[in-house]
C-alpha cells in the first residue's frame, strides 16, 4: 500500500542550525500519527514540511506516492489546524468554516449548507453567526478543525492541536479527536511535546531529537521497549542506569532502562526470591500521589532511583526516611538501552 | 512634603485623574476645540460688501456663494480629485514598501527602512517643495533623465494630456501629484506597516493551506485586515492634501485648490466668512470619509 505521507532523506537547516537532518518517514493512510519530541527537536519543521510551508534544502516529500516536495501549500491535499488556531478575525465562524469552499469558488448555497453540515460535526451550529474573539479556547479549537475539515483533505495535520487548553478541556478533546478521526478514517498526523498526549491518542509515535527520529514505534513499544536512553526518559518516566553500576548490578556493560512501576522496595536484610536484579539504598524521601507513592532511593552519589508503589489498601508500611532499603525487578523489565 | 503630597494623593484615584487630565483637556477645550468652533461660527456670518466689515448675524449666505459660483465649485472640485487622486497613489506605492517592512525585512533592513522613511520628514517642507520644482523644470533632472533614455517623445506625449499636462512638469498637475504624493507617502506607510504587523503570519499561512492562491489570500484576508491602517493613512494623505497651500502655489498649474483659497481670502481678500466655509469642507469630507470607511467595515478586525 503507498504511504499517504512519505519524507525521504529530508534535511532542513536555518543558517548555522539543523533542524531537520536527513529524516525518513512513512505514515500510513488513516493512521493517527504522532510526532514528539522537546522545542527545537524538528517536529513542527518535519510538519511544515508536509504542509507545504517550507521545502526542505534535500530530499524529498510525498503525498499518496506523488513527489510534492515543490508543490505550493495551495495545491496540496493536506489541511493543518494551527496552534494558535489562526482564524480570521473578521469573518464569521460559518465564514471561517466556508472559507476553503470560498476560494475553490463553489456556490454560496452549497458552501453555506456544507459549513453548517461541519459545524454540527463539531457541535457548534449554535455559533455560526459569532465572530472568533467571542468564543473560548475550546470552541476556537473545534472552529479550526471544521475549517480544515471542509475540504475533505486525505490527511489532516495538527499543530500542538490542545497545547493552549487547559487540562480538563484538553483531556475532552484528546477523546474527541480520537473519535473524529475514527469516523472519519483520514490520515492524523499530529506534533505534541505532551508525551501522554501522544501515548493516549497515536497508533504510531516518532520520537524526534535533535533533528533526528530517535525511534518509531508504537505508544506500547516506545513505553515497554525504548530503544534510547532519551526516548526511556522522555517517554514516560524511567530510571535510566549506565556505567560501572549497570555492570555492577546486571553484570554486563550496556546501559538499561527501569520503569519507577516496575520495582519494588524491600527491606535491606532478608531472603529474596531467586533471579531478582537488586541494588541496596537509601530511602530519601517519599511522595504521595493518592493512587501511588514515589519513593526516591539513592543508589551511590549520582544515581537516584525512582520508585512509584501503588496504594492499595493491602500495602506494606514503608519504611521512614533515611532507612537502608533494596530495591528488586525481574531481568525481563529492565530495558537494555543503545549506548 | 513630597511624600505628604503623595499620601494625600493615594486612594484618591479620581481626583488624581482629573488633575492629571485637567492641562491637556484645558488646552484641547479652549485653544482646539474653541477656535474649531469659532471657525465654524465664523462661516456663518455675513459680509459687508462696501465695508468689508464682518456682520455676526447668522446666515446661509456665505454657503449659498460657495456652491452656487462656478468658480468656487470647481475649486472645491478640483482639490477633491487631487485629494483621491494622491491617497490612492499614495496606498498602491505604500503597500508593498509597508508589507516588506512589516513581514519580510530582517531586524536591520526594517530599521533602515523606517528611518529611511521618515528622514524626509525631518527636512524643511519649503527646500522639498522648491527643490521638486526645480526637479521637475523644463531643464530640470527628470526630463533630462528621460531625454538621456531618449523617451523625451513619453514625456512630451504625457504632458500633452488634457486637463492633467502643461508645459512642463513643475507647471503641470501631474507635477503637483508627484509632490503631493511623495509628501504624503510617510503618513501612509507608517500606519500600513503597523496594521501590517500586527497581521499573524499564521492567518496568511492557513488561507494557503485551505487552498487560496497568492492573489486570494492578499484579497479575503491581508487587504481586509490592513483596512485600518490603510483608512488611517488615507485620512492624513486626504486631509493633507485637502489643506495644503503651498504645493499646489510653488508647483503645478495656476488652479486654485482650497488650501489657497483659504489662506488668500483670510489674508489679502479679508473675507473671513468664506475662508472658514472653504475650510469647513474638508472637515465634512473627512466626517463623511470616516463614516464610510466604518460602514464598509474598516474597523471591524480593530
């Protein structure tokens, strides 16, 4: 099956910085996609790139196995709702929604039917006579995807698409968007720095830094098998083991990567159930969260190990800050990392 | 004392105000508004035609001698056309310079640009207005310039329009254009540079994105979203031109235009009624402009 989106070997430099440095992607037509990474890591050029607002100085970008790497942003099946939502301030909400059908000169009937039609998609047919300025972030938000929408484009790309929401309204529209997209079965590609964002809505995650994918997986794969010692941490929280105490402690000298969820403090002394990896701490200090605990351990002078325990009604009393404790996982959970 | 004076001020916020605002609100009152006012009661007023002495009883005649002779219609006439004529010259040249400045020119560029648009304005009106003429001369630079491209045919053939040609530049209307326009130009570009830039570029970057064109992006979103500025700028190229007196005496054509009108019959003639009802025409025009400009939704995106 050809690639909805395809960026092959494409490189973007602004004066001195790279931003994009020989990037090869494809991404599935219908697929939610999602590209991560920290500022400055290449995704919103990577997005730009596919929208047609910038080219890349080498290499290539393909819509539906068609080389579009020169076509103006005009002339490409793609449609982008903005981060800061960009609708026209002098126009109408029903105006914004139509404006896609305005300039490829359809009639005023059928623009205004097809307008009202996406409006109601988004749960906004109440607001069509409003102008932008009189609408909260949120209705901003579903305003911008029914503009982008009308079109029928066969990708949609999404700009930091729930960046200026708060965290209520934002967890709403993560559930939306999936929906949307579910119905509608078109290709999302969206950009976040929010990597639970990115875990909860993607089928696919591209995890850039520095210009680079550092890997491509799924939000299962990246979380349960990061390949770097930045995606582990990036992705979730992770305790990211290197050097002499990774060999001390696996016996092998490769650095590894340990989920906070995935160990478990015991006491210093006392039988453990063979085949357990250990290494024996202090206990600094002890954050509840309600549903769980994070312990911090001090391993040596730069290693602090996180601890996350779940507060089930069953569990142990931890012991007080500052007591000698060990802390064990199976072989299995630790993450063997690229050096 | 100082901090007496402070103390007593704090938690008083309205008399600070009014204290603060009392000067400027005496000053626009009594010295602005009151001669505006007293320039309106003026054209009012009647004259003696044998003493030429000013008579305050309250008539339309001065009004009636304003639009009923030719000669002053077609002053008023005339000085209008130029007014639009200038403003709409003046917004084509203005946009492209003020878009550069506002959207594409790097930090340096932009403030040799803005300085470079407002030095003209930091030089004598009088040496600009003398030296276009001398620019403009039948001997003068331009037409050597076109002589020297060997299109002297162009500019013959430019000057031998009806109404706008003459013999030469400097004594024609195409002249006084190009002064005013050139006069004028800063008041229009800094005005268009500020709307321009307060245009996000994200606005003209989703119009392409939804499939506008070049030409259609410019049309459905910058032009409608640079409306204020542009309505700004025009109502100084407008009233400018409107009351200038100078340019139109030291270049171009021997027509009057309102501006000489004014200052002759307040001046030489020692009509004062009819100096104030010529004057009272712009402020009009520039009312009705406004209203306009408002109702065709210039200000909506402020």
């Amino acid at each position: 099956m050809t690639a909805a989106i395809e960026l092959r070997d494409a490189s973007r430099a602004f004066g001195s910085v790279v931003a994009l440095d020989r990037v090869s992607l494809e991404i599935a037509p219908g697929e939610f996609f999602a590209l991560l990474g920290p500022s400055g890591s290449g995704k919103t050029t990577c997005l730009r790139l596919i929208a047609g607002f910038d080219q890349p100085d080498s290499g290539q970008v393909l819509l539906d196995g068609v080389d579009v790497t020169d076509v103006p942003p005009f002339d490409r099946d793609v449609n982008t709702v903005f981060q800061d939502y960009a609708l026209f301030p002098h126009m109408s909400v029903a105006e914004n929604v139509a404006y896609g059908l305005r300039v490829r000169r359809i009639a005023t009937v059928e623009r205004r039917k097809r307008a009202a039609e996406m409006l109601e998609l988004v749960r906004l047919d109440d607001f069509a006579e409003r102008r932008p300025t009189q609408l909260s972030g949120g209705q901003k938000q579903r305003v911008a995807l029914a503009r982008a929408l009308i079109n029928g484009p066969k990708v949609l790309l999404l700009d930091e698409p729930l960046g200026a929401l708060d965290l209520k309204l934002r967890e709403e529209m993560q559930a939306e968007l999936k929906g949307l997209q579910q119905r509608l079965g078109i290709t999302f590609v969206f950009v976040t720095h929010d990597q639970g964002e990115a875990l909860s809505m993607a089928d696919r995650v591209a995890v850039f830094n520095a210009g680079r994918i550092e890997q491509l997986d799924t939000p299962r794969g990246l979380y349960t098998r990061p390949r770097t010692a930045f995606v582990a941490s990036f992705v979730g929280s992770a305790n990211v083991v290197s050097g002499a105490l990774a060999e001390h402690i696996t016996g092998r000298c490769a650095p590894f990567a340990i989920r906070p969820e995935l160990i478990e403090i015991r006491p210093a002394e006392g039988a453990l159930p063979e085949g357990l990896l250990t290494a024996a701490g202090t206990l600094e200090d002890v954050l509840y969260h309600g549903a769980s605990s994070r312990c911090h351990v001090r391993i040596d002078a730069d290693t602090l190990l996180s601890v996350a325990r779940a507060e089930s009604a069953g569990a142990a009393p931890l012991p007080p800050a500052g007591s000698r404790v060990r802390l064990a996982w199976r072989p299995a959970d630790a993450v063997t990392l690229e050096s | 004392m100082l901090r007496a004076a402070s103390r007593f001020l704090h938690g008083r916020n309205a008399f600070y105000v009014s204290l603060l605002l009392l000067p400027p609100l005496l000053w626009l009152g009594t010295a602005y508004l009151g001669s505006l006012f007293a320039l309106l009661a003026q054209s009012f007023y009647a004259i003696d035609e044998f003493t030429a002495k000013v008579v305050p009883e309250l008539t339309l005649a001065t009004y009636r001698q304003l639009f009923t002779q030719p000669a002053n219609v077609d002053i008023v006439l005339r000085t209008v056309a130029m007014a639009f004529a200038v403003t709409t010259a003046c917004g084509i040249v203005a946009f492209p310079v003020a878009n550069y400045m506002a959207r594409h020119a790097g930090p340096k560029i932009k403030a040799l640009l803005y300085v470079g648009v407002m030095l003209p304005m930091w030089t004598s009106y009088l040496v600009k207005v003398y030296a276009w003429r001398l620019i403009l001369a039948k001997q003068g630079i331009v037409a050597w310039g076109f002589d020297a491209a060997g299109a002297t045919p162009v500019l013959d053939r430019l000057l031998a329009t009806p109404v706008v040609g003459g013999p030469s530049l400097s004594s024609s209307y195409l002249g006084m254009f190009i002064v005013f326009v050139y006069m004028w130009l800063p008041f229009m570009i800094l005005p268009l540079a500020a709307a321009l830039e307060r245009v996000p570029a994200s606005l003209l970057q989703a119009s392409a994105d939804l499939g506008a064109r070049p030409g259609q992006t410019f049309r459905n979103v910058l032009l409608p979203l640079a409306l204020p500025g542009l309505a700004a700028g025009s109502v100084f190229t407008f009233s400018l031109t409107l009351g200038d007196y100078i340019i139109p005496s030291v270049v171009g054509a021997p027509g009057f235009f309102i501006g000489m009108m004014v200052y002759q019959l307040q001046g030489t003639a020692g009509n004062l009624p009819l100096a104030a009802a010529f004057s009272v025409v712009p402020i009009v025009l520039i009312g009705l402009y406004l209203t306009l400009a408002r109702r065709l939704g210039a200000f909506d995106a402020l």
